[in-house]
C-alpha cells in the first residue's frame, strides 16, 4: 500500500509473471491432470504455471489494448485495467482516476489471470459416472446437461414438491447471477432460493433495516458531490468494532488509513485479537469473545448517565428513546457491569464512550465479529442505538457502516402470470441444508444448487459430508474441483471476471461498477447468469405443468444481453436505481452509489440526508421506517419481533458455548415464519426461541477454552483464492495461533502441532505463538480445505478446514447467520511432530544461527536476528 506508482509499475507484473503461456510440451501431456483432478475437454486448455515472462510495458512490450473490468473478491470492489495481447490477459494494475483505489490492487486481484488460465480448471459439463465422493465424471454437452436436470427438477417437484430443492448464490458471482438464480426458483416454485448473505453479514442489513428504514451501509467511502466532503475520510472518531478491515478489504482500509494520517481521526479497535487493523489504530481493546453487546450497552448507559446524548435529534427523530433509558437502568447495564462481561475495565469503556458521543463525526464500523453469532441482529440493533441517541447518522464522517450491506442488484420486470409460493422456505441460512436432508426438520430437502464450496463455507463439516452423500441431486456451479464437488451429480463450469460483460460485487458503500469483458470464456464454460436463463428455456420445453410462455417470457434469453439488461431493464423497474446504467458506470473512474435515481443524480454516499437530494427520492421521508424516524422501539416492532421470542430492545445473550457460561438462547421444537426475512412471498421458516437461558456447564469442564475463527490474511477470499498459486505459495499454513501463557503451560513453540477438538471433531495443525490474543481463546482461520491440490504444487501443506470444529445447529432466528465465532474447544500438544521437519531450509536457518527462534534470547535490546 505504501509504493508509488513507479515502484507499482516495476514489481507488479513480476508478481504474476510467467502465468498465462500454454506450452505446447504441456497441451501434449493429456486431458487429465497428472494430480488425478477431473478432465478437462481440450488439450490446449492444460495451462502450466510458469513458462513464459509476461509482457511489461515498461520494456516496451505494449499491450494491443486495454480492458476496464475488475474483481469480486472483496467489497472493495477495484478496478482492473488489464493489458490483453493475441487475446490472453496479462498484466493487471489498478485505476489511477479513482481517489479511493488510487490506482492500488491487492495481491487476490492481480491473481485472476492465475485462476483464468489454470490446469485445474473445469471447462466442461461433468456428470458423475462413479460413487460419491470420488473423482469419477465424465464430459457431457451442454443440453444433456440442462436436459437431465431439468427432467430430474421435474421428477422431484411433482413427487416430493418444488420446496424440495434449494438453491444458494455466491459472492464470487455477478450481480445478475443471483437476480437469474431467485427468478428461476420463483418459476420452479420453490421458496428455498438463498445468497451468500446469510454465511457473510445480512443480519447487519436487517438491523438497519429496522432501526433506520433500509438495509444499506449508511456511509460512504471518498468525495461526496452532495454534501462535499470525504465522508468516511473525514471522521473524526472510528471505533472499529469486529472487523479486521485491513485484511479483509485492503484498498479501502487503505484508504480509510490515508485520511486518518492527513486529519488526525482517532481510531479505536475491538478485538480478541490484535490484528493489522487493531495494530494501526491509536487504541487495541482486547475483548472476551462473543461480547460485544455488552460492551455496546455499557457505552451507551455511561453516554445516557452522563447526559452526552444529542438531545435535540432524539426529540425530533427517535421513537423509543425513554424505553431505551428505562431499559438499561433498570437492567443495570453499566459500564461496571459490561467489564464483568467483556473483560474491558469500565473506565476504559467510559472513555470510549464519552470520545465517541464528543468528537463528532464519530463513525462506528463493523463486520463478520458481530455477524457471525447468534446474537448478530440484536448486536446490531443495539449498535444503531448508540448511533442514534448520539445524532451519528445521516452527516458525513458518521454512521452505523455494517459492512458488505448493499441491496443494489439487477431489478427485473414482475412474473407475469405468476403461481404465488405459499410454501415458507427453510431457515435461510445455507448451513441449514444438512439439516433439512438429514432429519427431513421442517421438512426434507431432495436437491441443491450450490455455488462455492458448501463443504467449506457451512459449520460441521462432517455432518455436511453426510448430507452430501444422501443428495438426490446435487449441483455444482464452480470453477474448480474442490470439496464439495465430489459429492457433485454435475459440475456446471462458471466463468472468472474477466470473461463476461456483467456488474461485480458492490462496494461497502452501495456502490457498483461496470465490468467489461476482457477476454472470451475459457473452453465451455458459462456465466452462472446465462446458465439459470438457459435452464428455464430447457424447462420450458420439458414442463407439462406450465406453458412454455411461462417460462420464456420471465426468464427472457434476451437477459444474457448484461449491458441491455443494466441500460434497459433494470432502470425501468427500480426508479430508485434508474441512473445507474452500464453505459453511464463504464465511463466512470469510481463506483456509482446507490441510491441513484436518474441519469444526472450524483449517486449518494450519506444516507439519511436532512435535504432534498436525498428526501425528495423518497416522497419526502428522511428515515424508511413506517413511521418515517427512527425506531428504536414501537409497539409494532415489539410484537413483530416477539412472534420468534425476541424484542425490539435486545436484553444480553450470548453463544450458548462461551468459557465463562454467559446468558444464552435455546432452541424450542416449534417453528414460525421469520418477522425479518422472506426470500420469497411464502416466507422462510425460523426455530422459536428463548433468551436469556443458562448453558450447560458440563460442555464447558470438557471444552475449557473458546475457540474462535476468521480470514486468514489479505491474500484469501474464502476457498476459491487458494487455486491461484502465488496467493497459495505466500499465504503460509492453516496456524492455530495461541497465547504465550498457554503455550508455556502446553511446552509448545511456534510450528509445534496441537490438536484443538470440540463436540463436533478435531482437527491438527502448527501453533502460531502471539501475545495479542485473548489468554485462553484460541484462533483458528477459515478458507483451508484438503482438496486444494495447489498447495501441494508450491509446496504447502493441505488442511481440514476448521468448520470441522463450528456448528450449524446455534444460528441467529432473525437472520440465519451461524455462530462461526465462539466455540467451546480443547487443546492438547502433539510431541515430535512440527511443521517444518529437519532438512527444510527454515530449519537449516535456524540451526545455523541465520533464523529468529520460535523462543527469543537474551534480554531483548539486540535486534532479531535473520
């Protein structure tokens, strides 16, 4: 982040270098990777790693053209500028025109052309000719593959039901993708059709959703031609609160530290962990995990106590206020009492709490940390309190920013002639599908299309494989043989970025970009979009029960047209979206900002603007909420959220497995329709539940420390970025990072392996030795597999993936998000066996005197040496 542009344009190409060359010696090999991966169709598209150096302008080896697309791995949604010569992309760098990308990439983008042209890829339909799981498929043309499923589609829904098949996008997909995927299922008349929003941070969105009226982040990121301002970039105060953004969204977060250096903002960090984002902040707290709520209510408490409210805002905006101060005081949730919780002294959670409610605009930024429990939406809502009863929403620089929440995606026309779906649809959370086909609870599920990697992305992976293998139908849109496709009845071969005109992931702050097509798509594969669209037209052919116009005329093959699709169609049916063309945004340097609502409307970056440009696009409604203010409590709201045994102001509850046995939730048998999402008209279905019970403490003699996950590092997006060779390379290995204090008590150093167990299995791997963890928690990161065959060609271990250890039964009933996050776990020492054995060339360093120890010498003035 800290290079010029000069020094940019030296190294960047060397990073990828060599990738994208097929060797003849290598087409010559065979259609079958010498790994035993599965066939590909042609030889030609067996890609090597390294053969050829990539073309480097600055040697004067110039590109026929330039292409403007960009990536989705993150939501820091970048732009690429990707040199093409003879048809191949090669180097890829940034947009210098975009003040918040600043011509900047990370390492996973400058990594697409690795998973372009890649000799694992799989470029044809597969069917499975062998038992699951195995390897064992064999190539098939696109219409036997849309022939077979859509007669097995037919086949299920008329003997067990359309709800019997379910369904779930991805992130890594376009923006159209989903809208094709939830259009199909409508048609089909299943309510199971799900994203990726309930595995990443859609109880955000729902929390904003009914404490302010809508669901997107409330800030933005770089110039605002309304208001004039930075936004974000001109906060004066950010308490960091579950996020390790620097990780997880690199450019942005550089950004955010680049305006943080130029105006003095003050950043404070919540975390179990210090991370890099805690580690460029001015204050690291280190909390217990999973107790977040607690230290939200303490703060807001103290600001109430202490009269530092926004007295005139509340008068004016905010119902629910005067039940909130009673609430609180009557609970007792001081800042005293949130110490006892968190582990935070109340002084330093007075202080916070005074900085933030004074030093406006105090903006407060979250993700996945308060997502992924089973509290997330309650977190969340209790987190928009403190924002509002501080008058920190609707101003530049403040903000309830929960990020990875932007509702803007393609708007198709109504079904015409639709076949309402009375049927509610299973827990919307994907990790519910085990469930579903393993004890047939609410009811039994037949058939699932996947995109990504269920047995990566869901909690419990062995009962996962389970289901798996009891699948009637199993689909997977993928790109590459991992986990999950083994257990596959057909592969559907997706395509990268670069190979399709489309709309990406959005930015955190609702804003969008137009991709461009750089190069054509590899062998046979097709864009998930183009995939749902084709399928409805082969259903249309095969479908007894419904007239071929039924399906035709509402999953139009006209829609595989993405740019007339964003010029055309989506601006006739979402008038708040109508400026947001493909052809206005492929003209632009930044992303476009939702809302949006005609060609010469800027886009908007802070929500809830007490002016025109953003009232008037409402009917004059500042907040979305019925009663047009905020709502932190209403009777409405009170009975709405009580139908799932929740309420409108949360009391404290927690994972039902936490080490110092908090308050937690318990799942009855009965299961109503959720009050807060509906993936269609018939609703989903949610356990009911009751709060505020005691865990069994048995679990906890047993499974004495908490066990806690997450990203790895900045250059993982989930599974699919372990497929690109130098990310694998680089990343290092699937460490188990503990304290000192433990490690000492174990005899353990850094690389020694542990096995860390819970109820649901163990797992091993080598410890990571750090003092900036919780003394008794224990952190595990995600994205590993045992299928990941590239790390084995660089040299890497391969792992069982941690969500062997997480389980999908303690989900979130009004969101569906899983508890990822707080796990009761064990830990025990594994003598004689550590990561790097004798003859590896760390181990060679270190015995030589050249490497650091796992265990420093000497009293600590000399420098490390090596």
């Amino acid at each position: 982040m800290t290079l010029n542009r000069r020094s940019f344009l030296g190294t960047a190409p060397i990073v990828a270098a060599g990738l994208l060359a097929c060797s003849k010696k290598d087409a010559e090999k065979g259609g079958k990777p010498a790994d035993g991966g599965l066939p590909s169709s042609k030889l030609e598209l067996q890609y090597p790693y390294t053969e050829k150096v990539i073309h480097r302008p600055e040697d004067g080896q110039l590109p026929d053209k330039v292409i403007n697309s960009g990536c989705s791995f993150c939501p820091s949604n970048c732009r690429h500028l990707v040199h093409v010569k003879e048809g191949r992309a090669y180097n890829v760098y940034g947009e210098p025109n975009d003040p918040v990308q600043r011509g900047k990439l990370c390492a996973k983008g400058q990594a697409i052309p690795q998973l372009l042209y890649n000799k694992h890829r799989i470029v044809r339909p597969l069917k499975r000719v062998g038992p699951k799981p195995s390897e064992k498929f064999e190539p098939i043309s696109w219409d036997q593959a849309y022939k077979e499923i859509a007669a097995r589609l037919i086949e299920i829904r008329d003997k067990s039901g359309a709800k019997s098949v379910a369904a779930k996008a991805s992130g890594r997909q376009t923006r159209e993708s989903g809208a094709m995927q939830k259009r199909f299922f409508e048609l089909y008349g299943s309510p199971n059709t799900t994203h990726e929003g309930y595995i990443c941070n859609d109880s955000g969105g729902i929390a904003l959703t009914l404490t302010f009226g809508h669901g997107g982040q409330t800030n933005g990121y770089g110039p605002d031609p309304i208001t004039k301002t930075e936004d974000l970039g001109d906060s004066k105060f950010i308490l960091w609160l579950g996020t390790n953004d620097a990780e997880c969204h690199p450019v942005l977060h550089g950004y955010m530290k680049e305006r943080k250096l130029k105006t003095g903002c003050e950043w404070v960090v919540i975390d179990p962990r210090m991370t890099m984002t805690g580690n460029g902040a001015d204050m690291w707290i280190p909390i217990k995990p999973a107790t977040d709520m607690a230290f939200v209510y303490g703060m807001i408490s103290h600001i109430i106590a202490k009269d530092l409210y926004d007295k005139k805002f509340v008068a004016e905006s905010v119902l629910g206020f005067d039940e909130l101060k009673k609430f609180v005081a009557e609970k007792k949730f001081t800042p005293e009492w949130a110490e006892g919780i968190t582990g935070i002294p109340a002084g330093v959670i007075k202080e916070v709490a005074e900085r933030y409610a004074t030093k406006k605009p105090s903006a407060i930024m979250t993700n996945a940390g308060i997502a992924h429990h089973v509290n997330a939406v309650d977190t969340f809502r209790a987190i928009t309190f403190l924002v509002a009863i501080t008058g920190n929403i609707g101003i530049p620089g403040s903000g309830a920013n929960f990020m990875h929440n932007s509702p803007v995606g393609v708007s198709l026309p109504p079904i015409t002639n639709p076949k309402p779906i009375t049927d509610p649809g299973l827990p919307p959370q994907p990790d519910y599908f085990a469930e579903a086909i393993l004890t047939g609870k609410p009811y039994p599920l037949k058939g699932v299309f996947y995109a990504g990697n269920m047995l990566a992305h869901n909690a419990n992976t062995k009962r996962v494989e389970e289901a798996l293998s009891k699948l009637e139908l199993f689909v997977s849109l993928n790109l590459f043989p991992q986990e999950d496709t083994y257990y596959a009845d057909y592969i559907l071969p997706t395509t990268t970025f670069y190979e399709v005109d489309h709309v990406g992931v959005r930015r955190n702050d609702r804003g969008i970009r137009w991709r461009n097509k750089v190069v054509e798509p590899i062998g046979e594969s097709r864009v998930d979009s183009r995939i749902w669209i084709e399928l409805g037209q082969k259903m249309a052919e095969l479908d007894k029960k419904n007239t071929p116009e039924y399906w035709k005329e509402n999953l139009k093959v006209d829609w595989i047209n993405t740019r007339d699709l964003w010029n055309k169609v989506s601006p006739a049916n979402n008038k708040t979206s109508a400026g947001m063309t493909a052809d206005r945004m492929d003209k632009m340097a930044s992303p476009l900002r939702w809302p949006c609502p005609s060609l010469d409307h800027p886009g908007t970056s802070v929500m809830y603007l007490d002016k025109p440009e953003w009232k008037d696009i409402f009917g004059g409604k500042r907040f979305l909420t019925p009663s047009g203010k905020v709502e932190i409590f209403t009777a409405d709201l009170q009975k709405k959220l009580s139908v799932t045994g929740h309420s409108a102001i949360p009391d404290f509850y927690t994972s039902p497995e936490t080490m110092d046995g908090l308050p937690t939730l318990e799942y009855t048998e009965e299961f109503v329709k959720s009050p807060t999402v509906s993936n269609t008209e018939g609703g989903n279905l949610v356990h009911k539940v009751k709060i505020g019970v005691k865990p069994k403490d048995d679990l906890r003699k047993k499974y004495p420390f908490q066990l806690i996950t997450g990203r790895p590092n900045a250059l993982h997006f989930h599974t699919i970025t372990h497929w690109a060779w130098h990310l694998a390379q680089e990343s290092g290995d699937r460490y188990v990072q503990i304290h000192p204090d433990l490690a000492k008590q174990m005899n353990v150093a850094s690389g020694d392996f542990v096995k860390v167990e819970t109820p649901r299995g163990a797992i091993e791997g080598p410890a990571l030795v750090w003092d900036g963890i919780q003394p008794n928690t224990i952190f595990i990161p995600a994205t590993f597999g045992p299928k990941q065959v590239v790390r084995k060609e660089v040299d890497r271990e391969v792992w069982e993936s941690v969500n062997t250890l997480t389980s999908g039964a303690y989900y979130d009933p009004l969101s569906g998000q899983v508890e990822y996050k707080a796990q009761l776990c064990n830990i025990s020492s594994l003598p004689g066996k550590r990561i790097y054995k004798v003859g590896h060339p760390l181990e060679e360093m270190k015995a030589s005197g050249q490497g650091q120890s796992a265990e420093p010498k000497g009293d600590g003035k000399e420098g490390a040496k090596g």
